[in-house]
C-alpha cells in the first residue's frame, strides 16, 4: 500500500469505470445480435429498487462477500482455491445437521455452528492443500476435483440425516429450531423483509482480512509469496507451511458463506440450497482486486444485477439469465482494464523516477534501461 | 508439477528424468497386463461388467470428450498458455451442437460445437496474448461467463423449440457409429463364455469394433495429425519453440503472439469438439452441466501424459474407462474397484517402506488401503452418490502418483510481452 | 595479466597526442586481409553513422558513428551503461534509431526487426544464450530458418558441415539441457552462421568463459576472420580486446570517443578513454583477519538429482572474524547451490554448518537470518526485492520478524519507513521517495538498498553472491567500499564472484570450486588469473590444496 495521491486514487477508480463503460457496450452489441430489446432490458436493470428488493440486494452481496473473501484470501498468494463451492457446501451442511439437533441453546447454537462449518470447510480445504504440498498437484485442479467429490459425498451424507421437508419433495437436514433462527436487522425503511443478521459476520470477516493481511507478519509473508515466491523463499518464509495454512483458512472462511442463509432464511440444508456461491465468490474477488472494499461494492454490484434481473422477464420479456451475460462480460473487461492499468501505472512510475533522477543529478550516468 | 505460480517447495526434478517412451509394441504389452489385471478382478469379485465390452464401448465412448479437451489442452500449453478454461470452451461447444445440431443437422452440429469452443479460445486468446492477463484468472473468469452464456442462449433459443425446454435443447439427430459385423459377433459370444483373460480380451477386441462413433474416428485422426503436425513440421517447431523459450523464439524472428493465439483458438475448438461429442453422440441432446468436469479431466489427462498426445490418450482412457464404470455398473462395479484400490494401496504403501524408506508416507498408504479394503469386504454395492465421485478420485489419485516425474513446457504459465527478451 | 577492467568515474581527462577528438575520429585500422573471392573492399562491411537513440529521461545513443572493415575482428569497448547494449540492438534491429543511418557493404539499410538484420548478413551472438533448453541442438539452430534446409537430415548434414569447417564441435541431436556454457556458446555462434551471416556481433562473449575458454573462443574468431566474415565485438575486458581485435571503437557514455588501432594503444590509455579518468590502483590494505571462527563448513555433501554426480562433494571451509573469502569458479559447479545450503533453503545430504559454536544445520532460513546471516543473493530481483511492492515494504522484506520492522506480530510502518529513510540516506539509494515500486530503480541503487538492509541488522556473517553483477561502476565502487568497511568492523564474509578483479581485490582467501569439490586454495596477492583459471577449469596438472 503506497501513499494516497491523486494519480493513485485515478488509477483505482479508472479500471472499474473503463470497464463498465466497456461491458455496457458489449452486452448491448451482445443483446442486439441476440435480438433482445436493448433499451427495455436496461431500463429494467438500471431503473432504482424497491425497499424490498434494496433488502435482497444486501442480503445477496452479504453472502457473495464472505464468499469472495475466502476466495481472496488465497489469489492474495497467487493459490487458487476454486474449491470454495464444495467447501462451503460440505460446511453449510455440517453446521445445519449439527445445528438442527439443538443440542445447545439459542445463541450458543449459533456460534457452535458457524465453528463447525468453519472447521469442516477447513478440513475440506486442507486434502487440497496436502495433495499440493506433498505431491505438488496443483491446486486449482485438485479444487475442481473435490468440489464434484463434495457434491456426492453431502447427497449421501444428506440422504443420512434426511428429513422430508413440509408441502415439498425435497430433503433437507433437520430444521433449526426458533431459538437459533435470527429474525434480522430492519436496516432499510420501507422493506417488509430484513436484513440477515450475520451481516455482521461480513462485515467482522471483512475487518479482520484487511488486518490480517496489510497489518500483521503472516499478512506481509502472504503477499509477499503472492508477489514473488523465489524472494519469499529467499526471506525465511516457509511456503509450504504458508500453502497450508492459507487454504485452510480459506476453507474455513468459505464455511461461513452458508451461514446466513441458515441462520436467516432456509433455516436448514437441503437440495433447494443455493448452490454456484463459489464461483460467484470468484468472480466478485476478481472484481474487486483482492481488496476488502472493493470486494464490498463487487458484491453490491453483482446482487443489485441478480436482483433486478428478476423482474426482465416481466418488464422487457428477456429471461432473467441473460444478467449471467452482463456479469461476464463485466468481468472480463474488469480483469483485462486491471492489467492493462496496472502496466500503465508501473511504467509511468518508471519514467517519472527516471526522469527525476535525471533532473537532480546532470551528470548521473545513463540508467540501466528497464530493470524489470 | 504447477500450474499455477507456486511450487510449494515440491522436490523438483532437476536432472532429465527417464522418458517415459514406450514403443508401441509396449504401448501393447501395457495394454495385455490391464487385460490381465481387469479379468483376475472379475473373477474373484464376479463383478462381470468390470470389463464387458459394453462397458467398454460406454469407456471409449466418454474418453473421447476427456481426451479431446485434453489435445486441446495440449495445444495451447505446448505454446506456453495455460489453458484452465477447457471447461468453458466444452460447455460453448455443446451448447453450440446442441444448437446447430437441431437447426440444420448433426454433422452441422460437430460445427457449431468447433465455433462454440473456438469463440470460448478467442476470448481467452485475447485476454492472455492480447492483453497479458493472468493465464489462471481468464481461464477461471472464462469457466464462470461461458456456463453463464450457456445458460442464458439455453434459455433463450431451446424454450420455445419443440422437445426443448430452458436447459435444454430438443433431441438431436444421430450420427452414424461403424461396426464390424462379423467380427463383433463372433467376439461377442466368446465374450459371454466368460473364459478367463481369453473373454476378456473378445471383450476389449470386442469394444473396439462395435458401435465406433464416426466422432471417435474423428478424433482418433486429430490425435494422429495433432502428433504429426507438432513434431514433424516447421509450424509445430515454431509453436513449439514459443512455449519452450518464447524470448529465443522471438529472436529468432518468431511471431510469438501470433503462434500463442492461434494455439488458443485450435485449443477452443478441440475442446468445443469434445463438448460435441457430449451433446450429439453420447447424450443426443444439449443439456445444461452436461460437460460435468470433463474439462478439467482432460486438463488432468494431459499432465498424466506429459504433454504428449500418446500419454493423453492413455489417460483419457482410463479417465473415461472410471466415468463410463460409474455411470453403467454404477454400485457393484466400483464396488469391484474398491478391491482393486485396497491392493493398489498397500502394494504401495509396502515397496514406500521398503524400498524408498519413505515410512510415513508408506504407512499413511497402507493405513488407507486397508481401510479401502475393510470398506470392500463389509459391503456390498457403493451407493449411487459415492460411485458418482469415481472419475474425480481417480484423477486425483493418478495425479498423485504421477506428478513427480513429469516435465512441463519450460515456459508455460508465462505472460509474453512482445520485445521481452531484451 | 590480470585486466583492469573496474574503474571509478571521476573527472574527464584526455591525454593530448593520442586522439584527433571526440566523435567520429581517425579510423585506424590495419590493412584488411586479401579475401578469398580476391575482390576489393571498396566499402567498409558496416559503417553506422549519426546514431542516436532516446528513452523517456535518458539519452542511450548520442551521435555514434564508425566503420567496420570487412574480415576484420572490431572491438567495441564501454563501461557498463555506456550505450553499448542499446547499439548492438539497434544493430539487430530490436530497436530503431531515432536519428542516423546504418550502411552495410555500401547499402544503407532500414532495420525493422531481426529477421531484417539476417537478411542483411547480421548474426548476433546475445551475451544471455536464447536457447530452449528441452530441444535438441538441431531444433534451436533450425528455428526460424526451416526453409534453408528444413528440419530433418539436410538440416544435420549442414550444421555439421559447419560444425567441422569452423571447429565449433556440436552434434546436433544433442539436448541444450545438458549441455555446458562454452558449448552453447558455440551454438549461438553456428545458429548465426547456419544463417548465412557475414557479419558476426558477440556481446559480452567472455562474461561466462573461463580463460581457457576465452582463448578457445578467440581461435574460433579468428578462424571466422579468415573466412572473410567480419566480427564485431562487444566487451568490457581491454586485455582480450587488445589480444584479438583489429580495431576498436570506445564509447562512453552514449557516444563515441575514438576509434582506435591495438597495436597503438596499451591497457590503460583505452581505460583512460573509457571513463576518462585516471585509474585506481590496486588497494593493500592492512589485514583484519581474526582467530575467532564465525562460520564452519563441515564436509557438505549434496546428492545430484538421480544417479548423477553429487552437486557439492564434501566441502569444508572456515570463515573468521574480519576475513573475506572469496571463491571463485565458472557457474554452475555448486556455488548457487552452497550459498542455499547455508543459507537453510536446501537440505544438504549430508554435512554441517556451524555460527560460532552453534550447529545450524537444521535450522531454517528465517532462524539463521536472525542469528545475524546477511545475505545479497545472485539474483536480486527474484531472491531479494518485491518488484512491485514500494521501497519500504522491501526494506522489510528478509526480516519480517525483527525490529524496526516488527513489534509483535504486527508490522510497524512507521518504524519500517523512517528505517528506509536512513538507509537511502547512507547508502546513497538514488530515488525520490521510499514509496516507488523497487522496480523502478536500477540495477545499482537496488542493489545499495538490498545492501543497506541486510547490514542493518548487526549481521555476524555476510554472505555475498556476485555482488556488483549488473550494477553501474559508481555503485560498485560503493558496495566494494561497504564490504571492505565490513570486513573491518569484524564480519565474517563469504563472497562468490565471476569478476576475477573483484575477487583478487576485496578476498584474503580465495577458494576454487569446480564439481562441487574445492580444488585450490589461493593467495590473491600473489595469484594470476591463469592459475585461477586452471583450477576452475580442472585444467592445471598440479592443482595447489594448501590448506
């Protein structure tokens, strides 16, 4: 983190600007060769939510935070932990079985569980990150693997414990009961709905990663393995110790994901789960650079759009998932206007030090050209 | 190996490892010992479908789409671009089958496949060769848009069609499969003896000329000219070249971007052709999450193979040999591989120990296998869910084992910017 | 003769009589050879005139001119960060010149791109090989040019050809991998003639050679002059310039100084012009050598990766308080490898490093840095520097669990940056604030800062590997200066260096280390680069083991 100056603060906030500006002429040059209605289909997307929907767009990006975070945490090291979707599943899972039985009154239940959904996304997490370290298979394979393993492992594991839901042919695990179900906060007026409680989760989760990693030593040992693993070999760091550890503790953050949906609205897991959150995870850290902010208006960004998608079909006779067509090419032009201004910033400083290096001293001998 | 930018202090193999080249009258002898292994297994489990030929034409059949994404795989790292985005492209490609497929004919839908996955590598190509992005995070960003494109062009094109719905498309014409009529026969009565290693052999011989895709042939050819084309002519030596030492390849007047961009789009399209495959031979109908992985396997199967397209192949096999067990004997038959698994464990885990003194790891095997082997002999079917699992975990476990002694293109994962070098 | 090749700039200083002035002077050459074709060479085979090329802030080239006759071996001559590179390159066409104009045999040529320069007869031999390591000889020296001879047996049968008509030696299905520094060398030099060049550029050739190699090379040379190809040369070395080139051009400082004949000049007037200052002599200082041993190497056996040789076959050395100990050695024979070793980022197979008394065999790297173990690695910008993390992060970086960087487990920056604010200060770190990237700066001042770090910390032993490479002369001088500073203030100091000069002038000890095996103990007041060479290279029939 450098000093706050005007160039740095227009260089932060040019690459999302250019980018939107670029995906919004994308998608529509997308919409029209599809022969959707351009102009219904962002009229709806773009026209002011409701209090009701203002409440599903904070509640949506809650989830979608804690996701990107745990994701985050990982690109922050240059590890790719795309297991985040089975992560969390395997976790949700374990926290709504263990939940459900209530062994623990109310408020106890409730931290009780988000520790063992902390712990089992964690264990999760740590077959990848072993399988890394000690036969270097790499992680992003070895994710992709465990998440379909996830996938199968939590339907037996579901059909275990099943209990047959109400007025519907799903299953699910037993339902937690009232005492550690939470109501939800009416942060927005107007709004029939709340919003989850476990906000607060997001926003302590958020809090703490920025700590952790601008403030502390491991943070510091973190980015530097993510900027260049020769030099953090070189200064002491134990990388395979740092592997380790960081996806397990990106494992255990992705186990929070589930958290608010349990606790504040299905109040049980089951097959009508909302399932895709860790790529979603991914996309929103890409999307907000790693950083703890810029994860937040990432997360805001991709709920308002599922949000207000939802009416397109009604409104512009669009179905609702081309909002998949207008996040993906956001987020492809995101990720190249990233690059492209992280390069710019990187030789414009260049030649600005080259150029007063050249000013203080009139007799300095030529620079060595580019040293990168 | 890595693929991505950590090595995790994995011991390195520093020295030229010993080439795994078998010639392919080894290949062959190979070939036999599996033979041999698969019919002891079925005797003594009397899993019969271990490796009926029906069995056997299902595993060739889901090879060919794990081994298609896989050469496309190859393709593009050979010239230094790491491709995780085979899934994506797969996915383009089958929405693509699914939909020229229906409009104008199945051999007009292994085209829409190509474009399909071919669109998925032009965005990926510009992104990385172009633009200099991070080859991991286009591939990853790649994955999640082109699932989301296959959704939204489901939705929109296939609802309204006859037979459709909004994930998926109505049911797609056949292609043509080529069989040897006699020989199949009489192969398959040999087969039903059930004599050991003689009717297992019918079985395999059996597979192999009954029911033949005209896809699989296909692919069978682009393995061929794949192998021919990179190693034999100037074109592969100068792709080549690029994912060895691109900053030597450019020196030496090498268009580097233009050879690594055209090394994505070949990969998208093979990919895309394997994502056909899916839609028009093995499942006759575009399906939303049919591809199920099968990107990443054939990522997978590359790495096995050493980046060369015979050890590919012989990974695909095997991938889709564990794919098409799962999905046809489904309980009993992994139930069989459990067995097989539990002796493969502890044969590893004793020669650890003994021979390479590796005693954790030796026991940590043998612990494992024994309790794989407890879990063979307690039980009697695999339930349906854990069989699903089957493909993945044995591409981790092949992973495992295989990992060390391989070698990458020296200059895969790069990003290359023109002028370098210097 | 041991080449003065490390000088300090100071103020300009022509010596009367010898020049007719700056710029394009008096070209003396020697009468070129009658050519085999036996035609006359009315034009000179390259002559550059005018060049000049600018970056953003800095002008490379300024107004080079000379000319190159044809079958002659041309040196160009230059301290680091003259301008030499940027010429060369303009040479080959990586890079267009702002103003000026190449002529080659008469011509004036427009040089595009390298495939340009080929087509003009221009070969460039890179002081960094551009070799892919996973193809075979054949496939790197057909790349790019398939349509000469395609890829398959006509190609063979030419590199051979070639091969035996230059001695170059090179079979062409054998893997670069395995193969050594002067055989790739040797490759580059057939990739360039299997072009059909007619004019050879060789930048930095010796760098990597040992001086057998050198001379070696310089038959090479002088085999291809006789050809009637022509040479140019690029080089920081006067002594082998002055052996083998029949004319040299000295640059300085982005233009050209003179053009000049060998047999007219000696060593030090050509360094004179290169920096045009008068030179150094060599410094005796008084020994600080102590009794006190602060860092023992016991028997450090290292196991190649399968069944090959060890890597380090049993090295023992002692280092006391206030003694420098240099070794020397052509690289890759175990030098990177033992500085890993010690250093805790690569377990020995077997063997033990002591501090002091301390065993620190086990230990790890972070554990031995703290015990007061400086290290500047080789490789400064993939071993010691965040490229893109600012100056003061980097100040940290190495010593992420000591103080002023640290309090707990929190990083103090505040106390990191006031830190990095002194240490630009006395180490003379040229950049206008701690917050630029580190890759912004050059190779010199990230060196000084790397440098001011690691001696922040009261180290007890600095282990130091190629120091000065890349860094400009003011720069070296200064870390020289820094080391000498520490060897009197007591430090135990490991030093490993390619640069002869260096070594004979900073060790009290020097050890030669070829095969991961130490084959001679050497005296630098008293040694010769012959003698050193011959121990690099096993060559010499008695190696010295006095121990």
């Amino acid at each position: 983190m450098s000093t706050f100056s005007p160039r740095k603060l227009l260089l932060a906030v040019a690459a999302p600007v250019l980018a939107l500006v670029v995906a919004f002429l994308v998608t529509s040059a997308i919409l029209l060769l599809l022969g959707d209605p351009v102009v219904e289909v962002w009229q709806t997307i773009l026209s002011w939510p409701k209090p009701r929907q203002l409440v599903q767009i904070v509640n949506g990006a809650t989830v979608y935070y804690l996701s990107a975070v745990a994701v985050a945490v990982g690109f922050r090291m240059n590890l790719f932990n795309i297991g985040v979707d089975g992560q969390y599943r395997v976790a949700v899972f374990a926290g709504a079985a263990f939940a459900g039985q209530a062994w623990f009154p109310g408020p106890l239940n409730v931290l009780l569980t988000i520790v063992v959904a902390m712990v089992a996304g964690g264990l999760w997490a740590s077959i990848a990150a072993y399988l890394k370290v000690r036969r270097g298979i790499s992680e992003v394979i070895s994710t992709i693997m465990l998440n379909a393993i996830a996938t199968g492992v939590v339907q037996w594991l579901l059909l275990k414990v099943a209990v047959k839901q109400q007025g519907s042919n799903s299953i699910s695990t037993k339902p937690i009961p009232e005492s550690s179900q939470l109501d939800g906060l009416g942060l927005i007026p107007g709004a029939t709905n709340k919003v989850y409680t476990l906000i607060l989760l997001a926003v302590l989760v958020g809090a703490l990663y920025w700590f952790v990693i601008n403030k502390t030593r491991f943070g510091f040992d973190l980015r530097a393995t993510g900027r260049s693993e020769s030099a953090a070999v070189a200064s002491g760091v134990k990388v395979p110790r740092m592997v380790v550890t960081t996806m397990i503790a990106s494992g255990a953050l992705a186990g929070l994901i589930g958290m608010p949906l349990l606790f504040g609205q299905d109040h049980s897991y089951g097959t009508t789960f909302q399932a895709g959150l860790g790529f979603a995870g991914i996309g929103i850290a890409l999307l907000g650079r790693n950083h703890p902010l810029g994860i937040a208006a990432a997360a805001l960004l991709w709920s308002f759009l599922d949000v207000q998608s939802n009416a397109l079909q009604i409104r512009a006779g669009v179905a609702s998932e081309v909002v998949f067509i207008i996040q993906g090419v956001i987020l492809f032009a995101v990720v190249i206007a990233y690059e492209l201004i992280r390069r710019a910033d990187v030789r414009l400083e260049q030649q600005r030090v080259a150029r007063e290096l050249a000013a203080t001293r009139s007799d300095a001998s030529t620079p060595e050209g580019a040293t990168a | 190996m890595s693929v991505t930018g950590l090595d995790a202090g994995v011991e390195k193999v520093t020295a030229t490892p010993r080439r795994l080249r078998l010639s392919p009258l080894q290949w062959v002898g190979v070939g036999l010992g599996a033979v041999l292994v698969l019919s002891i297994l079925r005797v003594v489990t009397g899993a019969n479908d271990v490796d009926s030929s029906g069995l056997l034409i299902a595993a060739f059949g889901l090879a060919v789409p794990i081994a298609l994404a896989g050469l496309g795989g190859l393709w593009s790292e050979r010239a230094g671009v790491v491709n995780i985005g085979l899934e994506g492209m797969m996915i383009l490609g089958t929405w693509g089958a699914g939909f020229l497929g229906y409009h104008l004919g199945p051999w007009w839908g292994l085209v829409g496949a190509v474009i399909g996955g071919a669109v998925g590598g032009l965005i990926h190509a510009i992104a990385t060769v172009t633009f200099g992005v991070d080859h991991i995070v286009s591939g990853v960003a790649l994955n999640i848009v082109a699932l989301g494109f296959a959704k939204y062009l489901s939705v929109r094109f296939f609802s309204t069609l006859p037979g459709g719905g909004p994930t998926q498309s109505p049911p797609l014409e056949e292609l043509p499969t080529i069989s040897i009529p006699g020989l199949s026969d009489a192969l398959g009565e040999l087969e039903q003896k059930h004599i050991f290693f003689i009717s297992d052999l019918a079985g395999v011989l059996r597979a192999f000329c009954t029911n033949v895709s005209v896809v699989t042939i296909l692919a069978v050819l682009l393995f061929i000219a794949t192998a021919y084309i990179l190693w034999r002519s100037t074109f592969g030596l100068r792709l080549r070249s690029v994912g060895e030492s691109p900053v030597a390849a450019e020196s030496l007047g090498v268009n580097v971007l233009r050879y690594k961009f055209l090394a994505v789009l070949v990969s998208g399209g093979l990919a895309g052709l394997g994502g056909g495959f899916l839609a028009l031979v093995a499942a006759n109908v575009f399906r939303d999450g049919q591809t199920g992985g099968r990107g990443y396997i054939g990522l997978a199967a590359m790495i096995f193979g050493n980046w060369r397209p015979g050890g590919l192949m012989a990974g695909s096999v095997l991938f889709g040999y564990t794919d098409a067990a799962q999905l046809r004997g489904g309980g009993t038959t992994v139930h069989a591989f459990l067995l097989l698994l539990a002796v493969l464990l502890i044969g590893i885990g004793i020669w650890q120990i003994v021979r390479k003194g590796r005693v954790v790891q030796g026991v940590i095997a043998l612990v494992v296998g024994v309790i794989v082997g407890a879990w063979y002999a307690l039980t009697d079917i695999v339930p349906p869910e854990l069989s699903s699992t089957l493909p993945y975990v044995t591409t981790l476990l092949v992973l495992a084992f295989a990992s060390q002694r391989l070698r990458m293109p020296a200059a895969d994962g790069q990003i290359y910017r023109k002028g370098e070098g210097h | 003769m041991v080449g003065r090749d490390v000088l300090r700039p100071g103020p300009t200083n022509h010596p009367p009589g010898l020049l007719s002035g700056p710029g394009r002077g008096v070209v003396a050459i020697t009468a070129a050879p009658a050519r085999p074709d036996g035609t006359s060479d009315a034009h000179p085979a390259v002559q550059l005139e005018g060049i000049t090329k600018r970056f953003p802030g800095v002008v490379a080239n300024k107004d080079i001119g000379f000319s190159v006759a044809r079958g002659t071996v041309h040196a160009i001559v230059g301290e680091n960060g003259a301008g030499k590179s940027t010429l060369m390159k303009i040479l080959y066409g990586v890079q267009r010149p702002d103003e000026g104009s190449i002529s080659i045999d008469g011509r004036v040529v427009d040089l595009h791109s390298p495939a340009d320069a080929i087509a003009a007869g221009i070969g460039m031999v890179f002081q960094h090989f551009q070799l892919a390591d996973n193809f075979t000889v054949l496939e790197n020296v057909v790349l790019g040019a398939e349509k000469l001879h395609g890829i398959g047996d006509a190609a063979r049968r030419e590199i051979t050809r070639i091969s035996d008509e230059y001695g170059l030696d090179v079979d062409p299905d054998a893997l670069v991998d395995d193969l050594g520094v002067g055989a790739r060398q040797r490759i580059e030099i057939l990739k360039v003639l299997y072009r059909g060049a007619k004019i050879i550029i060789l930048d930095e050739p010796t760098a990597v050679l040992v001086p057998q190699e050198v001379d070696e090379l310089f038959d090479n040379l002088r085999e291809l002059k006789s050809e009637g190809l022509t040479v140019l040369f690029i080089s920081h070395k006067l002594d082998e310039v002055l052996s083998v080139a029949d004319s040299i051009t000295v640059i300085r400082r982005g233009t050209t100084v003179d053009t000049v004949d060998p047999s007219s000049v000696n060593a030090r007037q050509l360094a004179e012009l290169m920096v045009g200052a008068e030179l150094p002599t060599p410094q005796t200082e008084e020994s600080t050598v102590t009794d006190r041993v602060v860092l023992r190497i016991e028997d450090i056996v290292l196991a190649g990766a399968g069944a090959g040789r060890n890597v380090l076959d049993g090295i023992s050395l002692t280092i006391h308080a206030g003694e420098v100990l240099g070794i020397a050695g052509v690289e890759g024979n175990g030098q990177a490898e033992l500085v890993e070793v010690i250093m805790g980022m690569r377990e020995p197979t077997s063997g033990l490093v002591f501090l002091g008394d301390t065993d620190i065999s086990d230990w790890r790297t972070r554990e031995i840095r703290e015990a007061g173990v400086a290290y500047i690695p080789e490789d400064r910008q993939r071993h010691a520097l965040l490229l893109e993390a600012p100056l003061w992060e980097n100040r940290i970086l190495g010593h992420q669990t000591e103080e002023p960087n640290v309090r707990g487990f929190i990083i103090n920056s505040a106390g990191a940056k006031a830190d990095t604010e002194r240490i630009v200060k006395e180490y003379d770190v040229r950049t206008p604030s701690i917050n630029v990237k580190a890759g912004s700066l050059s190779g010199g001042n990230q060196q000084k800062l790397i440098v001011g770090r690691e001696m922040s910390h009261q180290p007890k032993v600095l282990v130091a590997a190629h120091p000065t490479r890349g860094v400009d002369v003011g720069a070296q001088s200064s870390i020289w200066d820094i080391i000498r500073q520490a060897r009197r203030d007591g430090l135990a100091v490991l030093l490993i260096s390619a640069d002869l000069e260096e070594l004979i002038g900073l060790s009290d000890t020097i050890e030669v280390i070829l095969r991961g095996r130490l084959t001679g103990t050497f005296d630098p007041d008293t040694v010769t680069a012959e003698d050193l060479g011959a121990a690099m290279t096993g060559a010499a029939a008695n190696p010295e083991e006095t121990r």
